[in-house]
C-alpha cells in the first residue's frame, strides 16, 4: 500500500510531459469505483435491516391475529407501527411500508400477510455521477392457519377402562371428533384415524392376505383358548405363540390350521423396527400376526367420514393388558404415506398438520417380550416397556407429528414416559376423574384448531 501511494504521488509530482493529466483521469475513475463501492454498501446494509425488521413484524402480526389481539382491520397500522419500531437506522430517507393482509378462505391455504417496504440513502460518493440517491427495498410474507389436518385418535380399550372410564372416554372422542370436523370447509380438511389398543391392536382380518404380515409367530391357540397350557413356564393363562417365545418360553403346540382363523390382531416387532416407521420388506420388519384373545376393536385408517370414527368409537370394548408402544406406533403409522396403512396423498400446495392424541388410564404392563399384562409385572418389567416407548416417542416427534399424552390416574401416579412422550409440557394432561376427559378433550381441540404461524 505504501508503494502504491508513493507512486500516485510520484505521478501528482512528475511535471514532465503529460503525466499529471493521465493521473487525473486516471484518478477519476479509481475514485469513483471506490465511492460506488461504499455507497452500494451502506445501501445493502439498509436493506439487510430493513429485511430483518419486515421478518420480525409479519410474523409478530401473523400471531397478534392467531392470538385474537388485534382484528383484520388493524393489520395495516400495526403492521407498520411495527416495522417501525424494528428498523432503527437513521440516515434513509423516504422509508414506506405498506401491509397487505389476505384472510383464509378455507382448503387449507391459509392467510396470508405480506409486508412491503422501500427505502433510499443519500449518496456520498455517485452524486458527482448524477446519482443522489440510491433505492433499496424488500418484503416479507407470513403464511398461517387452517392447515389441513391428520389426527390419530389412539385410545386405551385395556380391561381397566370397563365401566365410566369407557363411558366417558366414547363420549369425550365423540366431542372431540365434532369440534375437529367443524373445522372442515371441504371434503379432505380434516382426516382422523381411530386406533383401540390393548396388548395388540386388530389390523382387521380383511388384512391375511397382506405382505406386510408374518406367519411364523401365529398360532390360533392361546393359552386360555381351550383351558389347555401351551407355554411352557407360562407367567399367564392368556399368551400367545408370540408373546410366549417372545418372553423367552418354549410354545409346546404345532400351528395345524388355516390363517382363515385368524382374529386380526398383531403384536409388536422385532426390535428395533418396534419403535420406527420402518417400511415393512423383510421378515424382521414385517408385523407380526398374533392370536390375542383380548383382540380390540378393529382399528380405523385416515377418513373424513365423521359417522364412521364414531361408529369405530362407539364399537369399543375394555379388555386385555396395556401395550402403549403398539398403540402409539399404530397411530403413528396411520398418518404415512406407506405401508401398511398407505395415508392419502398430500397436496404439495397445502400445509398438514400430524397430531396424535394418545389416552391411557394406567401404565405399560405388556409387550412382546416383557410383562404379563397386570401390575403384577415387575419394576424392572415395566421399565425394560416404558424404554421402548420413550424410543418410539422421540422419533415420533423427530419426525415433526405433535403428540398430545392424556392419562386418567389408576392409583399408580403419574406414567414415567407420558410426560416426556407430550411435545411439551402443556399438552400433557394427568387427570383424576373419568369426568374430566371431555375437559381434556376440549383443551386439546382448542389447541389443535389455533391458527399456527409459518414463515
């Protein structure tokens, strides 16, 4: 640097000639190119401000009216009151915003609040060019709000629910499914699945012939089917093929009859394709058929016929053991797009929503391989369970579906998965009363139905 220096004062010094008229305009345009280069950048500063406070304020408006704290009508002047109050540079002149704000008209498109803003500095250096000042502007768009939904309803059908817990629950699904269908302008807005579980969950025996299932852990005896003892160290009067091997036992029958026999019901898979979304190809990853005498209610994909999820609600039936893991990972499923339950295709142009609402009233007993579906089931049983839900409920959320986790009291105190299984804090909800489903339910539709604000 000091040697250019040295030679541009050479070149102002040098009379000789015609070197001082070159270096005058050669100046000029070394001077000018620098100036442009300093005015441009004051100006991208500006704008990358301006960029940032336009942010800001469209998503601060976007949840204002999500909130109900201000109206449509208020858009505009809070919009800009906003931005002004973000853009804090000083030496631009002529700034201008303008808001303009689109209500939702339903199908899942959303509103919409866009906020335009332009600005211009004073030129220091391109004035000498003609240019006194330069432009800059920028905008910001903020899209929420009636995004399509996807719910799975995965509700606990275990022996413990018989009498008002039942009861209240069919009532307060029954609530809940008229509040979320209300949020429907149009066939497809809203689809729910219904998902009963005890021990296992019944897949439907319209399903044998599917190639996502497993034969090789299927008897169509249990252990109380006949009054006859299968397992060998059997811990329970009720285990299948499934559950007895998998808990370690010997199953002292030869599978002799057709799967026609089967009553829809399959248990948890191999681990680790128990806690994933894992498409079923190979054996491992396939869904293991079983034969569990407390089958529950045939579970119900994705529909927007309303009618039909109350009827799978109204169908439901308490018996059998509590296998929150089967249940939850079910429901999970019902939301894909793949095998085995194939969720309708998806509109690239709209935004979705993935909920699962999971209901239990007691905590884990039984899975494949640990429990034996009462409290009975040691500490150490019941943990080795809970593990594989607390698995299963982070790649849950992982994948972005939101989980809200309602347990009724059993007497045993607050579940040591649940609370951590709910995407936050606030939609987990412990409940002492079978009264207080519906309240529960209620809370989670207000929730589910809030416009949620995306940039």
């Amino acid at each position: 640097m000091r040697k250019l220096l040295r030679a541009i004062g050479g070149f102002r010094k040098d009379s000789s000639g015609n070197v001082a008229v070159i270096f005058t305009l050669a100046l000029l345009p070394i001077l000018s190119a620098i100036g442009v280069a300093v005015d441009y950048s004051r100006a991208s500063r500006a704008r990358s401000a301006m960029q940032s406070a336009l942010d800001s304020a469209s998503l601060m408006i976007a949840k204002d009216i999500s909130d109900g704290k201000i109206k449509p009508e208020d858009v505009a002047t809070t919009g800009k009151a906003y931005f002004t109050g973000l853009y804090t540079l000083k030496d631009e002149q002529n700034v201008q915003a303008n808001v303009t704000y689109t209500q939702s008209n339903g199908g899942g498109k959303g509103s919409t609040v866009v906020i335009n803003a332009s600005g211009e500095i004073k030129s220091e250096f391109m004035q000498v060019a003609g240019f006194k000042t330069i432009g800059f502007n920028s905008s910001s768009t903020s899209t929420w709000g009636n995004s399509l939904l996807r719910v799975a309803l995965v509700l606990d059908n275990t022996g413990s629910m018989a009498g008002s817990k039942l009861t209240n629950l069919k009532t307060a699904s029954n609530n809940l499914v008229d509040k979320l269908a209300a949020l429907a302008t149009k066939d497809g807005d809203v689809l729910l699945s219904v998902v009963p579980f005890a021990s296992a969950v019944n897949v439907g025996t319209d399903k044998v012939g599917a190639t996502w299932l497993r034969w090789d852990l299927w008897d169509p005896k249990a252990e109380n089917s006949s009054g006859d003892s299968y397992c060998s160290k059997g811990k329970s009067s009720w285990f299948t093929m499934a559950m007895c091997k998998g808990h370690g036992y010997t199953w002292n029958h030869t599978p002799n009859s057709s799967t026609s026999q089967w009553n829809g019901c399959v248990s948890d898979r191999d681990q680790n394709y128990d806690v994933s979304d894992a498409t079923p190809t190979s054996l491992s990853t396939r869904f293991v058929a079983d034969q569990d005498p407390y089958c529950p209610t045939k579970m119900l994909p994705l529909t927007s016929s309303f009618s039909t999820v109350k009827n799978t609600i109204g169908a439901m039936t308490a018996q059998g053991g509590t296998n929150q893991t089967i249940g939850l990972q079910w429901g999970w499923l019902s939301l894909l797009q793949q095998a085995p339950l194939n969720a309708p295709s998806k509109d690239p142009n709209n935004v979705y929503q993935h909920v699962i609402i999971l209901f239990t009233d007691g905590q884990n007993t039984v899975n494949r391989w640990d429990g034996d579906g009462t409290m009975s089931t040691s500490a150490s049983e019941r943990k080795k369970i809970d593990d594989r839900m607390k698995l299963l409920c982070e790649a849950v959320k992982a994948k972005g579906t939101t989980i809200y986790a309602v347990q009724l009291d059993d007497g045993t105190g607050v579940s040591p998965v649940l609370p951590a299984c709910a995407s936050s804090s606030a939609n987990f909800f412990m409940l002492t009363n079978p009264s207080e489903i519906d309240a529960a339910f209620a809370q989670i539709s207000i929730k589910i139905s809030k416009l949620r604000v995306s940039q």
